[in-house]
C-alpha cells in the first residue's frame, strides 16, 4: 500500500462450521470502490471461556481468585451469530 493513501477496509464472516468461522477482508485505495490494494482470509476456531478457566495454570488461578475485577469485561456465554 503506498504510503499516504487512504485504505478503505471491509471484512466479513464467510462461514461457519461448529467451532469454525472463516472469514474474509479486502482493502483498497482512496475510495471504498478504489483499486483492490489487499486481500486477506482468516480462519478462526471459537474457544469457549471455560477451557481457558478449567487449563490455566495454577498460579493464575489463584492470582484471578484474588482479582475478580479482571475477568469483569469477559462473557462467559459469548458467541458468534453471522
């Protein structure tokens, strides 16, 4: 992308798959309909909250036990609807 142009970028969720969700996103140049300058695709695998808190070292455990305020912007039940 040259440098001191503007890049218009839009992404969307292609699909999913249970735990997968593929996605796509493409950039281009000055205008949203301007030259295609980027074009990316990315898969990415839902990990629920839970295995995070049920595999996590026993010291973090026990450093979150004593600070809950951490975990207050984390929802529990979050998933993806495309």
């Amino acid at each position: 992308v040259p440098m001191g142009s503007t890049l218009h970028i839009t992404a969307e969720i292609t699909g999913q798959v249970n735990r997968k969700v593929y996605t796509s996103a493409e950039g281009r140049l000055d205008l949203p309909d301007g030259p295609l300058a980027v074009r990316a695709s990315a898969l990415y695998v839902i990990v629920p909250m839970n295995h995070f808190m049920t595999n996590a070292p026993k010291e973090y455990l026990a450093y979150i036990s004593k600070h809950p305020e951490l975990l207050a912007f984390v929802e529990p039940d979050f998933e993806i609807n495309p």
